[in-house]
C-alpha cells in the first residue's frame, strides 16, 4: 500500500507526528504543573492535554483503518487531502480543548469528517466489488 499511494503515505505519517506531539505536551505538562506518572488527572491544565492525547488516541482507531481502506477507493490524493484536513482537525480541537473545552466542536468536526468519508468509501468501494 505504500508505494502504491505516497502522498496518502506522508499525510498518515503526519497525522501520527501530530499524535506525538500531543503526547510531549503531556509530559510537558506533567512537569509543569506537578502531575507525577502514572496520575491521569491533578491540575486542569494539565487534565486539558491529557484529554486532548487520549481523544486523539481514541481517534486513531477510526481514522487509520480509514485511511487504509478508503485510499484504493478514492485514490492517493484525495485520501491524502482528507488525512491532512484530519491532522488539521485534530491541531484546531487542541488548540480550542487547551483555551476553552466548551470550544473543541469544529476541530472535532474536522477530525470526524474525513474518517467517515474514508470509512464508507471503504465499505462503498468492498460492497462494489461483491
């Protein structure tokens, strides 16, 4: 699958980078505000990050196996652009998660999106081929 879509290749690299990151400002905020392993919870700031990286997390189980059966279907880029519009919506729902929880809707839009487009052109392009 790989070579066959390589730009859908790098766009799924990218959204595992994203995931990375999010998870340093985890530790970053472990050391900031005094949350010492293995506490989930202890200081706000820090609750926001650790909730940010577990729904990023959660998200993943959905948008990689997205991604892996929906590129064949819609082809390398457009299954690319919709795992950079997913990697973009999961930096806006961070963003907004670490200003303002109440404001995370449109990064978690944007994150939800692409991984059911990817998933029914998936199930469209199997149900096809029966």
């Amino acid at each position: 699958m790989f070579t066959a879509y390589p730009l859908t290749t790098l766009a799924l690299v990218l959204a595992l980078i994203v995931y990375f990151a999010l998870s340093v400002n985890v530790g970053r905020a472990r050391a900031t505000w005094g949350v010492p392993a293995p506490q989930a919870s202890g200081h706000p700031e820090f609750d926001k990050r650790y909730r940010v990286q577990m729904n990023t997390l959660e998200q993943l189980a959905l948008f990689v196996p997205g991604v892996l059966v929906g590129a064949p279907v819609l082809g390398d880029a457009a299954a690319a652009g919709l795992a950079l519009l997913w990697s973009a919506g999961r930096i806006i729902f961070a963003r907004a998660y670490y200003a303002d929880p109440a404001k995370r809707g449109p990064g978690f839009g944007l994150t939800l999106l692409p991984s059911l487009v990817l998933l029914l052109a998936g199930a469209w392009g199997a149900i096809s081929s029966l």
